[in-house]
C-alpha cells in the first residue's frame, strides 16, 4: 500500500486510512482537508497516488467526492461512473465543535455497491481522525486579525498554553489548559509542583528528562503523557515548548502550548484492534525488513511470537523464503512502488501454502496474508476427481454410442462390426472385432486403428491371422473359457508364438502392440464373438477401469447380437405365419389390385390386421379390409378366425356387403368368438344401365359396408380425392349381432382408384383419425397419376413413421381404362 501527500505524515493517520481500505475491501483511500494549505492523504493498495488524483484510477471521482461530502456534512455514495466502473463513498470529517475539517472516502476499481454498514464503518474512523486536523501549531502572527483568526483557529483545537518563568518556577496556564489538567479555574498559576502532581506516575521520569533536556539547551521541548485529573479520569496530552534565553544567555522561560491526544490514541488503539481481531494474519517491515508490527493470527500462522519477531530480520528467521517468491516479489513491491498478491509454499516447520498480499508505505512493507493449504489441497482434489469424471464421462459416452449403433439397426453383425469406431482410441490404440457363425467358426467382421494409415496393416493381419493361429492363441483361451485373456506386456511376442505364418507374424511385429485383452461377446451362457484391443509402448496397459468398461461394452454388443439372431429366427417363422393367413388378391380383368402389409416396429410380423380380395359367384370382386383389435399372436389368431368366417358367409350368400357384415357378426356370436374387431366390405362388379346396356365403357359399381373402420378414399380419374363418409356409423363387429348394416354405392369411372387401409395408417398417440384421414387424402392428391404400387409405397413412406407402434395393412384397387384385361 503506498501513501502520497505534500508533506510527512503521522502514522495514525497513514494507518487509519490504510485500515479504511484494506476494511471496506477498496483500492484507494483519501484524506480530504476542507482547505489549504493542508494537502490530501491519498493511500492506495496497488501504486503510489498523486495528490489531487489526477495518476491514480479514479483519483479525480475519489476527490471530487470526498469534495462534496466535506461541504455537504452528508454520506456520498455511489457508482464514479467511467470505463472502468468505478464505486466511492466518502464521509465529513467534523471537529468536536461541528467545525467541518474535511472528508475520508474509499474507492473500488471494480463494479460494487457501498452500503450501510461500509457507511457506518468509516464513519467511525473518520471520527477517530477529525481530531488530528484540528490541531495546529507555531507562533501567533503579529497583525491583529491575523492574531484573531489564530485564537479562533487554536480555540477551535482546543488547545491551551503555558508560561513559565524559569527563575520563580512559577507556572501560568490560560482556561483550556487548565480545563484540561481539571485545575479549578479560578487559580491561574501555581507552583511545577501543581503540574507534577497530576502526571501519571509512570510518565513522569521520561516528562522530567524532557524538560531537563530542553532547559539545558535552551531548545524545544516535546512530550506526549497522561494526566490523571482530580476526578480520577485519565487523558493523554501532547505538549510542546520553546526555552527562550535570559540577557545572560541562560534558560529564563519557556512558553508552550498542549492539547488532549486521548482520542488520537484511542483511534491509534482502535486501529490495533481491527489489525488484531481480523481473521488475516498482518505484520509490517520497516525499510530494514525488520518486523515493526505482528497481528496475533500472524503469530499462529508463522510459529513464532512478538517478542521472537518485532526488530528482527525476516530474512534471518525465515530463511527459506531467500530466493523464493516471498523475497522476489517482497523485494519487487518495494523497488516499484506497486501492490503484489500471490501464492507461495513455504517449507518444514511451516510446511503450508500462503495466499500474500503486500504493499509499500512510506515506512516499509505491509503483508497480509492467509494460509491456504486446505484450499489447494481441495483444488487439488477436485482436479483430480474432475480427471476422473472426465475419464468417466469418456467411458460413458463409448457405451452410449455402443448402444445407440446397436439399436439403430436390426443387423446386428453390422454395429457389432462397427465396435471398433467406439473402442478407439479411447480404450485402445487398435482393435479387431470376431463373430462366431452358425457353423460355430471364427469370422472376422471389423477393425479399427488409431492411426488411418495403419488400418491396412491391421486388415491384412485380419486377412490371414484365423487360418494362422494355433489351439493356444489368446482368442481360442478366451473361446474356451469364457473370461477376458489379459496380456500386459510384449503382446507381440504372445502373439507370434501361437502364429504359424510368418507373413502374419512380420505384420504383428510391425503394429507392435505392447499389451492386449480378448474380450468374449457373451449372451445367455454361450459365446457368440469376440473383441481384441491392442496398446502400444506409448500407452500404459489396462487399468482395472478399462477392461471394466471394455467388458461391459463386449456384453452390451453380445446380448445385442444374440437379441437379433433370436429375434431373426422369430421374424422368420412370423413372415411365413403372415403369409399363410394373408394370401395374394385376385386380380378380375376389369381391376388391378394391389396390396401392402406393414407390421409394428416392436412386434413380430403378425398382428390383427388383414386384407382380402376374392371373386364371388354372382360375378363381382369382394374387397375386404379389416383390424381385429390388439397387436400380438393371439390378435392374429383371432383375426385369421374373423377372415375365415367371412369368406365363407360371403361366398355362401349372396355377396351383398351389408349381408356379410350381418352374417359375419351372427357366425361370431354363435360360435363364441369373443373379440371385436372393424372392416369394410365392397363389393366391385362392370356397372350396367338399369335396362341391362353397359354404364359406360370401363365403369364400375362399388357397392359398400363399414362396421366402424376408417373410411376409403377414392382417386377420380382428373386427380380429385375424398374420404368417402356414410351418412351412418354402424357399429363393430361382435358388439351387437342384431346390428342394421347401411350399404352405400357408387359409380366409379375408369381410371379411378380405391383405397381401404387399416387405422394405423391414420392414427397415432398424438394424432387423431380424422387428421390422419386429411392426411391421407393430401397424400393421395400429391401421388395423383402414379402407378398403383408406387402409389401404394409412397403413401406407407410418407405416413407411416419410423418405430410405428401399430401394425398397417392397404388394399389399393385401380379400375382399368377400356376394355383393358390384367
């Protein structure tokens, strides 16, 4: 901290404004007289100041604030403004008397808020300071109103004077001294005696020695003591004098004024007590580098007491601190006159790490500083622990990306493949990945390197290493046993040992890898692959948290191929189940009918869903779409039941869409089928004019019934679309078999295309039907004029989402032009 002013400066009032800083966590503190010639104290904790401000970052705003409080009398609070975001606050400084002497403020080169209890704080210290400017001193002037103004200005510091006379030893007071001294104001003089008398008994050799020397010289006498007062109080009083000499040039009187200090050194001892009661460890070094002043938190943290430090050099007792940062920057702040903060370990005995902060003054050297070690032994740890999460986290996301290219695709063999994109470089410089077939043979499916350039070189040892390795190799041990196979060291060596070839052992000794694992692909109790990771000399081998990871991420893709190879099997087996109970369509010369089956993403290729297209006897197409509810093997045995009994009630009867409805519903009651289930019936059959001539060459007449199924669309020829909605929504099959079937019919021209689909073409879990069927029908516009299966691909590519929980079945039926036969 660095103290600039006109001229010297006493320490209580250097320390006073120092403390003012350092207590309200500023960086600039001032003195403001009210006028000249006084000069302002301006202390700063990083450089020296200049007097006025104009050098030091926000001197001018410090100054100018402190201005306005002396004139004000007030608090002045608030943000300097400029740049930098400066803060000040300043109080008055006011004499005993009210006289306004000036302004103490504070200065914060950062952004912050001064509030109550900073106000409060340096209103105290501006108390404690008020006395020292209303101090002064030297001769009275000779001009009359110079003289007034000089008694005005000594009343106002309530300073009183003494005489005397050498040669009677009798001493004279004026009032205020003897207010001082607590003399009863009528006696004026006295005898030394009177004054002796009241001075505190320890004080009174070294006043004795004063005025003995000043006598003696016929100099200036100076002395600072305590009065004990006739009423028991005590006061410290400063006093100075000048011995005039007699015609004979011997002392003959002294003339001298005094004045009460008590609260100089009661703001001197406040000062103390912050320094002592603060949690920072303080000491000062005169110029010397000799303690002057160690606080008690100072005394713990450096291991030594008072009386073992102050005058003592610190470099003699702590010398490990020569050389280190502690003289270096010690020595820096001095030499520039600029604050320093930094962090040091000293060594045995202190053993710890501190957190410094020191200033220059006039006087030397001020230090604060903390021991820091628990905090840098935190730090310490927490980057330690963040290393950990970020290997952690590394990990995890490996597995995460694992996972997702596992479950990405059905193909399983494929993301196993791609393993090796994940592994590395994060648990291994190299890799090579291997299934086991169906044969139960060894395949290698994928491989990975670091180092691009290298990835030939590991596929040519993928190439030729199966057919080359002996019944030893780590991969047939991890084979056999089913654990991982660990080679910590010289994996080259292993490797060559149990490799017949030497083309494949010339390439193992070019990739060099230092340290392997074999990690088995397990799934149910069997092994269905393996995973290899190789290290170089670069790299250290496996931690028990790598191949911890490694393990987890070959059982993840393990279970994942397993999972697919069942699910394979499954799917198989369901495809031919789906083929028996959905046969192909016919195909009438005057139609062409296509159809589309598309089951749930999350079941096996059976479902309640199902398609129709049949001939009647009586000539007409039956077209059958329906959804019998539920999605898994007992919906689609159910269904197989409805579509049978429906074949057989239309090909019995007479074919009519209502009827079968009516009679599908009879056959489900009577035998106890308990389900239900929605379709739509249509019959299409060549239109014909009421007297037996044809409607039109081509026309068709469409003939339908729906028991509680989304409505089919109709294409017109011009690329017109609509939902074709009855008046009347009958209920589904196998609620009421007494239920009243409505059929509706319809003239299609040539060239027009029908379509009957399943509900979970149009619905979704945040998508009602009737949205779904807008949906359709914009769909359908958009397709106009495609041929009927790209018509058909299309509409299930743009409807139907990826995952669809429901499974979709479409029946697409297209009347051909003319007299166009299929």
């Amino acid at each position: 901290m660095s103290t600039s002013t006109s001229a010297a400066v006493d320490p209580v009032t250097r320390r006073a404004v120092g403390a003012a800083v350092h207590l309200l966590g500023a960086d600039a503190g001032r003195l403001e007289p009210l006028a000249p010639p006084a000069a302002p104290v301006v202390v700063t904790g990083d450089a020296p100041g200049v007097v006025g401000g104009g050098a030091h970052r926000g001197g001018d705003e410090l100054g100018e604030a402190c201005a306005r409080a002396a004139r004000s009398g007030a608090v002045v609070r608030g943000a300097a403004g400029g740049p930098e975001g400066t803060a000040v606050l300043a109080v008055p400084l006011t004499g005993r008397d009210g006289t306004a002497l000036g302004a103490l403020g504070v200065l914060a080169a950062a952004p912050r808020t001064f509030d109550e209890d900073d106000a409060a704080v340096l209103v105290r210290l501006a108390q404690d300071l008020a006395t020292h400017l209303e101090l002064a001193g030297g001769p009275a002037p000779e001009d009359p109103a110079d003289q007034l103004r000089w008694q005005l200005a000594v009343d106002a510091a309530r300073i009183g004077s003494f005489d005397w006379d050498l040669a009677t030893g009798e001493l004279t007071w004026d009032d205020r001294l003897r207010e001082l001294f607590g003399f009863p104001r009528a006696r004026f003089t006295g005898p030394l005696e009177e004054f002796t008398r009241v001075l505190h008994p320890d004080d009174l050799p070294r006043v004795q020695e004063a005025l003995r020397t000043a006598i003696e010289a016929c100099g200036d006498y100076e002395a600072e003591y305590r009065v004990v007062r006739p009423s028991g109080d005590v006061r410290w009083v400063k006093a100075r004098g000048t011995v005039l000499a007699g015609p004979g040039g011997r002392a003959a009187r002294m003339l001298g004024a005094a004045y009460d200090t008590t609260t100089d050194r009661e703001s001197d001892a406040r000062v103390t007590r912050v320094l002592e009661t603060m949690s920072s460890a303080f000491f000062s070094l005169d110029r010397d580098w000799r303690f002057t002043y160690v606080n008690t938190h100072a005394e713990k943290l450096l291991g030594r007491s008072r009386t073992e430090l102050l005058g003592r050099d610190v470099w003699e007792l702590f010398p490990d601190a020569l050389g280190a940062r502690f003289e270096t920057q010690y020595r820096a702040a001095v030499a520039t006159g600029q604050a320093v903060e930094f962090e040091e370990h000293y060594p045995e005995p202190l053993n710890a790490w501190y957190e410094v902060r020191a200033w220059p003054t006039p006087d030397g050297l001020s230090v604060y500083f903390h021991d820091v070690t628990g905090r840098r032994a935190a730090v310490e740890e927490a980057e330690r622990a963040s290393a950990a999460t970020a290997q952690a986290a590394e990990r995890l996301r490996v597995l995460v990306g694992v996972s997702e290219d596992l479950s990405e695709t059905l193909d399983a063999e494929e993301g196993v493949a791609r393993l090796g994109q994940h592994l590395v470089p994060t648990l291994a410089d190299w890799c090579v990945v291997t299934l086991l077939d169906e044969h139960g043979d060894f395949r290698d499916v994928g491989a990975a390197h670091v180092d691009p350039a290298r990835l030939p070189l590991v596929r040519e040892y993928q190439e030729h290493r199966l057919p080359a390795l002996d019944a030893g190799a780590p991969l047939h041990r991890a084979r056999a046993t089913g654990r991982n196979v660990v080679v910590q060291a010289d994996a080259a060596g292993e490797l060559c040992r149990h490799l017949g070839d030497e083309r494949t052992r010339r390439v193992v000794r070019e990739l060099a890898p230092e340290s392997m694992v074999v990690l088995p692909l397990r799934a149910r109790g069997r092994i269905v692959g393996a995973t290899t990771l190789f290290r170089g000399a670069h790299r250290p081998a496996f931690s028990a948290d790598d191949l911890l990871t490694a393990t987890e991420i070959a059982d993840r893709a393990g279970l994942a191929l397993d999972n697919a190879r069942l699910y394979g099997a499954q799917q198989r087996i369901a495809e031919g189940l789906q083929r028996s109970l959905l046969t192909a369509p016919v195909h009438p010369g005057h139609l062409r009918v296509a159809v589309r089956y598309q089951p749930a993403a999350q079941a096996a290729q059976v479902g309640g869903d199902w398609y129709d297209a049949f001939p009647h006897p009586c000539g007409s197409t039956l077209v059958v779409i329906g959804d019998v509810m539920g999605h898994d093997v007992d919906a689609a045995a159910a269904m197989s039941q409805v579509r049978n009994l429906l074949r057989g009630v239309a090909v019995t009867g007479s074919g009519a869409p209502g009827e079968v409805l009516r009679g599908l519903d009879a056959a489900m009651a009577t035998l106890g089928l308990v389900t239900t289930a929605t379709a739509v019936v249509a019959a299409i059959e060549p239109a014909g004019a009421p007297d037996g001539a044809p409607a039109g060459e081509g026309a068709a007449l469409l003939r339908w019934a729906n028991a509680g199924h989304p409505p089919p669309v109709l294409l017109a020829p011009d690329g017109a679309v609509r939902a074709l909605e009855g008046p009347v929504h009958d209920l589904l099959l196998g609620i009421d078999a007494e239920q009243v079937r409505h059929e509706r019919e319809l003239l299609l021209e040539p060239g027009s295309t029908l379509l009957l689909y399943t509900d979970g073409l149009v619905e979704r879990r945040d998508q009602p039907v009737d949205v779904g069927v807008h949906r359709l029908v914009a769909a359908v516009a958009d397709l106009a004029g495609a041929d009927l299966d790209e018509l058909c691909d299309a509409v299930l590519e743009r409807l139907v989402p990826r995952g669809a929980e429901d499974d979709v079945a479409l029946v697409a039926v297209h009347v051909r032009s003319g007299s166009a036969t299929g």
